[in-house]
C-alpha cells in the first residue's frame, strides 16, 4: 500500500489551481466531473493533490505539509501570501512555517535539520 492522494474542497477551483501551480509548481495531471463536482488532480512528483468543487466548501480543519531544503526559500516565493505562524525552530532542529491557502487550508513548510 502506499499514499495516493490528497483531497480538499474548494470554493473557486481556478483559484485554487492558480496557486498551486504559482507558488508549488503543481502541474495539471487531470480534470473531469462527477456527480455535479467539478475534480482536478495536480501532480508534484509523486505527490497528489485532488481539488474537489461544487459541495459546499467546509472549513478546514486539516493541514498539508510540504518537506523543502530551505524555509528561508518558502517564505520569499510566499512574500505576498498570508502567513499565520512561525517561522519555528523546534527543538529537534526542524524549521516551519505555516500559511494559509486560498481556501483556508493549511500549508506547512517543514525543513528537517537533515536539510540543513
């Protein structure tokens, strides 16, 4: 078994893959509809994230969390995106910061001291 996917909703699916794809670099992999929901999957190397619109967008109470060489780095291409805490050096030597996406969701930046 091994991780397939991400889920989140969102309330304006251009948005939301427009900052995906500016600020991650995600790239397209697919779009269709189902069952009146609009379903887009961006691809970051392995990793996928599904966009789901037409429910209605619930808050977010979960987080993704994205494993870089340089939090510094996050934080300049983040300049102009809402920051809602950190940066943090924990006491493990990890680095994060965490923003918020276009539909309130989460995103965090983790730099490992492996990183470093």
């Amino acid at each position: 078994m091994r991780f397939h996917h991400y889920a989140l909703e969102v309330k304006n699916m251009e948005e939301s893959l427009a900052f995906y794809k500016k600020y991650l670099s995600f790239q397209e992999e697919s779009r269709f509809s189902y069952m009146g929901e609009e379903i887009v999957f961006l691809v970051l190397g392995d990793f996928r994230l599904e966009s789901i619109s037409g429910r209605q967008a619930i808050d977010q109470t979960a987080h993704i969390c994205f494993e870089v060489s340089s939090v510094r780095e996050v934080m300049n291409r983040f300049a102009e995106v809402r920051k809602i805490e950190g940066p943090y050096e924990l006491d493990n030597g990890w680095n994060t910061v965490f923003y918020e996406g276009p539909d309130r969701e989460i995103i965090e930046f983790l730099q490992s001291k492996l990183n470093t």
